[in-house]
C-alpha cells in the first residue's frame, strides 16, 4: 500500500507555498482585499490555504542540511555529523535551560492553536464550490496534525501541557495563562484517543490516490498509537524511579493535576501487552515489506529509501530531493560535503553473513569482545586482504574486488549497503570514484568537511545517479514503515513473555515470523535458527540490535537508548572511528596509520539528559510549570 507525503499537489509541502506562522500572517498574506477573520470561512480557497497553514508546522527535518533542524542523528551514538551545529551542545553537555538546542515547542504549540481555530471554523464554510467530503477531509486531517505535535512533544519533553480545544487567550494576563502540565498518562490517554478517532473517521483513508499521497492514513494514525505505546512501556516512562518526585504544585484551577504525580511511579508490565495489540494493529491492514522481486538482499533493503511510495511506508518526511542528503554523504572528492557517517561503534553493529553478531562488548580501552562463534578475529580485524566487495542491487556497477580491513568482511547486506568505509570506490551511476581516503590530506578529508568517524552513511544516496552532473534525485523517508512495526511487535511479545503477562493466541509465534520475514529480506537465516539457545532475554537484546542495523539512521536509536536508558552506557564516553589525523601521503592514499580505532570525541550523558528542559523563558512566564528531572 502507498500513502504518506508524495508530490502532495495540492502544495501542502512544496517550498514557499506554506503559510508557516499564524493566523494573524494568514491574513496579512491576502494581497487583493483585506479580510476580517468571518470572511475567510465564505470561499473556498482561503479555507483552503488556513487547512495548509495548520499542517505547515509538521517538521521536514530532511529537507535542509543534515543536522541543522533535528539532534536525532547528530547526539546518537549511531552517528558523527561534522558540521558545528547545536546537537553538538547535547553531545558535550553545555545545553541548560537557557540553551536549549532546536527548541520547537513554540512553534507547535502555534499548530495546535491553528488546528484549534480552524477545527471550530471549517464547517461554517458557505462556497458553494466546496464539498462536505472535502470539509471533512481537511477537519480530520489537522486533528491528525493537532495530535501528533503533541507526540512529538512528548518524545522530546515527557508529559506537556493539553489544552485540548481551548483557544488561550494571549491578551490574558500573565497570571491568567498559569498552567500546570498534564500527567504522561493523561497525555497519552489524549494522543491515543484523539488518533483513534481519526484512524475511525470515514474522511481518513486507508491508502490515498496518487495526488494526495502525504496525507494522514488509517495506518498513519495506528503507527503513531505504536510507537507511543511502545515508548511508554519501556523503562523511562514506565516506573522511572528518577522522576519520582515530579509532581505537580496544589492549584485549585486545575483539580486533574493538581499535585499530580508527572511521571507512572510503578512498574506496569501489561503496558508491553497494549503496545503488542497496537503494533499488530497496524500489521493487520495489509502492509508489506518491501522487495524488489528478484531475491537480491542488497536491493531489497537499499530499495526501502530508493524506491518511493513502495509497499512497507506508512508515512513519510515528505517527497523531498535527495540533495542534502546527498552532498551530506557524498566524499568530498567526489564534490560532496561528506561529513555524515556512522560511527565505530554502529560499524560494529552488523551480524556477519552467518547472522551472528560478532562484537559483544569492549575492554576498557576500546578493544572489542567477539563472540568465537562468529568467526570474527579481533587480533586480526584491522589485517588488509583483498576480497569481493558486493554493490550488485544497490548500484549500477557490478562487484568487485577491494583490498581493505578483514573487519568489513562477510558482512551482512545491510552492513554494505548502510556503511561507506575509507579506501573504498564510491560508485555513482556508470563511474566509480576512488579509492576515498580520509586520512588527512586525502580526497575526503581536505577541510573541515569530512567524516570525523571515517565512514560515511551509504544508504541514502541514489548510487544509480551520478551527482557529479547535478543529478541526486528524490527521496520518500521513512517516518514509520513495516520493518519499525514488525520491531516495535517483536519487542512486545518478547517482554511480555519475559514479565509473565500472558499473551494472545498465537502472538509469539506471530512474533517469531514477521522477525524472520525481516531478516529473510536482508538475506540472514531466522534468528532462533542462528541462536537456537537464546534465553527470552537474550532474544530481547537480540531485537534492540536487530533495530539497531534495520532502522540505522532512520532517528529511531536517539530515542532507543533514552527510553530503553541504557544511554549513558551508550551516548556517553569516547565515540571511536579511524585514525583520521594520519597523514594520506597522497589524495586517494589510506595509509597504515589510518587502520587503527580511535577516539574522535568523548561525550558527555548525564541522567538529566533523557529529556530536554523546558526553557528558562517558560519557567518564567509560568509558574505551575514543573522543570524536568535535574535541570
């Protein structure tokens, strides 16, 4: 099934056609008349352009420059971006309340208060030229948007603040628009019920035409009900001990929350149950993984980011040109920026081709701990040998022979198609470009713009085009999409197990299936074939590396390590890569010195860090407002 921000040609996304702040710009933007508020609900089109107004705030974060509107990729331990952008502040722990790095709760709270007014407007539209069907679609369409700005929130936040269909008045006084926040089950009590109810509503479709890809669908609204409800069910917001002493202030104006804890103070483990029901949810309206259709493992997970509007999206970040993408991930010999990539640690990730995964930990000094099970020689990983290097499926070379360290060495697909590694060929529609070093001095590594890791992300540049002539093509990103489902259920049933709730008929061997489906489609045997031992536990932890490599780089691990908070084990201390300070000797020369692991940067995590701050501006304007935990 297609759905989600395709050409969206009625111009909700296209650049410059969005009225992107508020009501008071929507009407200072009508050039031939000025309109007072009850004129704009007579014609059609103005209503029309207020509905693309509400849905303006839904953030693009992959249409600009890597880095520069989100921290998800750029404080993960699964990423190094170069560029001196404010993630850099969460990654050294300089951020506070009166820094707070890409700070958008204004800006969707500004949504929500648009979704406000035009929910309680768009019926009194009396143009004759617009239809009830069309009324409907843009009324539930920005419910979805007023909802999930209040997800989104609450991802970065924990519990806000809910003013449901209030529209606050701003001339009020400063005392007057005191609030407390809402509790973390009172907000996810409102997303869920408030994205049922469009997922029920007749106007929201299951799937949309091709001119209308990018809307809300059926399945938009039960992805997001899934990954709440999983968040909600892990540790940080399921018990979380550290914030047991967030709670509210007494406010008679606000019984509901009126000294209220903030955050679940027990450990509930059926939550584990509603978030299985939820992802089987979504699995149930027919989704697919996607698969090229010539049993190629390389193609199938290349084409998931490559192939638009393909069978396993559920919702996308619009259908932007691959551009930034691109010039972020491309060396810079090859006239790229080049300055994304994966650190050592996420290199580490990937299983072998056997599906085993090979690194288990490290020693102190960085050293990694191999599982002998899995063929992989730490003495000798960093060893040159020359070997088949597979770009079949992904690229319009053929395979070909590479001599590189034996730590990039059978691999599983995902592992080639994700990860760019120094001293390989970068292949770009019919021409290859190398070999890239990026040891100093080299082709990828001349100024400030190179990967600091020395790896750089592969997967979502178009390798069928050559960007060296301006061609980059355009990409669908995945917001949410069946692979994320099928981890999102397989996690579920598994800590169900593993805490004694008991489980549906048949939901752990259903479990057990979409897991190898997944693993099928990246060419690895089923999981409990390769560890035929694995305790409930184990198979736990075998999922989170499963997410791990399957959604790399798609913003889900920022969220992962905060939620599951193993985050100060994993986006704190040294983040290693290559030896990128040894001299190249020579623009595509990788010299020994390079072949070395190497600390890049240390990062600071503190428990604080789980969540942002409220900023130093709201806490003075709002006193009911409850600060997050140790800021």
């Amino acid at each position: 099934m297609k759905n989600l921000i395709k050409y969206f040609t009625m111009g909700c996304f296209a650049a410059g056609t969005l009225l992107c702040t508020s009501c008071e710009d929507f009407l200072d933007r009508q050039e031939d008349e000025n309109l007072t508020f009850d004129e704009i609900w007579l014609s059609r089109n103005y209503v029309r352009q207020y509905w693309l107004n509400c849905m303006s705030f839904l953030p693009n974060f992959d249409g600009s420059f890597i880095g520069d509107s989100d921290p998800y990729l750029g404080a993960s331990d699964e990423c190094t971006i170069t560029y001196d952008r404010a993630y850099r502040y969460i990654n050294f722990g300089t951020w506070n309340a009166s820094t707070v790095p890409y700070y958008k709760m204004d800006s969707y709270y500004q949504g929500i208060r648009e979704c406000n007014i035009f929910m309680q407007n768009v019926y009194n539209c009396t143009d004759p030229d617009v239809t009830k069907a069309e009324l409907d679609k843009w009324y539930w369409q920005t419910r979805f948007a007023r909802a999930y700005y209040y997800f989104l929130m609450m991802c970065d936040y924990g519990p806000v603040f809910l003013v449901g269909d209030e529209l606050l008045d701003f001339t009020a006084s400063t005392e007057e628009l005191y609030r407390p926040r809402n509790t973390w089950e009172q907000c996810v009590d409102y997303v869920v019920s408030e994205m049922t109810e469009c997922e029920k509503a007749d106007a929201v479709q299951l799937q949309y035409g091709e001119t209308e890809y990018g809307l809300a669908t059926k399945g938009t609204c039960r992805a997001v009900i899934s990954r709440l409800l999983l968040y909600s069910a892990r540790d940080l917001f399921n018990g979380n001990t550290l914030y047991r002493d967030l709670r509210n202030p007494e406010t008679p104006d606000f019984p509901e929350q009126s000294g209220q804890n903030l955050f679940p103070q027990t450990y509930e483990a059926n939550k584990w149950l509603k978030a299985a029901d939820a992802a089987k949810a979504v699995m149930d309206l027919g989704y697919s993984l996607y698969r090229a259709g010539n049993d190629n493992p390389y193609e199938d997970y290349y084409g998931i980011t490559n192939v638009t509007w393909n069978s396993e999206l559920i919702w996308t970040n619009r259908y932007n040109n691959r551009y930034y993408w691109g010039i972020n991930t491309v060396p810079a010999g090859v006239s790229g920026y080049g300055g994304v990539g994966p650190t050592q640690q996420q290199v580490d990730a990937y299983a072998m081709k056997t599906g085993i995964y090979p690194i288990t930990g490290y020693e102190s000094d960085g050293t990694p701990i191999a599982d002998p099970a899995s063929g992989y020689n730490v003495a000798a990983e960093l060893e040159l040998s020359t070997w088949n290097y597979p770009s079949s499926g992904w690229s319009l070379i053929g395979n070909y022979d590479v001599t590189a360290p034996n730590m990039y060495k059978d691999r599983e697909p995902r592992f080639y198609v994700t990860v760019f590694f120094g001293g390989n060929y970068w292949l770009a529609g019919s021409s290859s470009y190398g070999p890239i070093s990026f040891a100093s001095g080299g082709n990828g590594n001349q100024s400030h713009d190179y990967p600091k890791s020395g790896y750089l992300v592969n997967r979502f540049y178009d390798h069928t085009l050559n960007s060296t002539q301006g061609n980059w093509g355009n990409i669908t990103f995945p917001v949410f999409r069946l692979g994320e489902i099928y981890l999102n259920f397989i996690e579920s049933v598994l800590e169900c197990k593993n805490r004694g709730v008991a489980l549906p008929s048949g939901y752990e061997d259903l479990a057990m299936e979409v897991w190898a489906d997944l693993r099928d489609r990246a060419g690895l045997d089923p999981i409990t074939d390769v560890y035929p031992n694995a305790s409930t536990a184990q198979l736990i932890d075998l999922c989170r590396k499963e997410r791990r490599v399957e959604l790399a780089f798609e913003r889900h691990r920022y969220f992962d390590t905060r939620t599951w908070m193993i985050a100060p084990e994993t986006d704190g201390g040294p983040m290693y890569g290559m030896n990128t300070n040894a001299t190249a000797g020579g623009s595509t020369n990788t010299p020994e010195e390079f072949w070395q692991r190497t600390v890049f940067e240390t990062r600071v995590f503190n428990n604080n860090h789980y969540l942002y701050p409220f900023s130093q501006r709201e806490l003075d304007r709002n006193r009911l407002l409850v600060q997050n935990y140790g800021w």
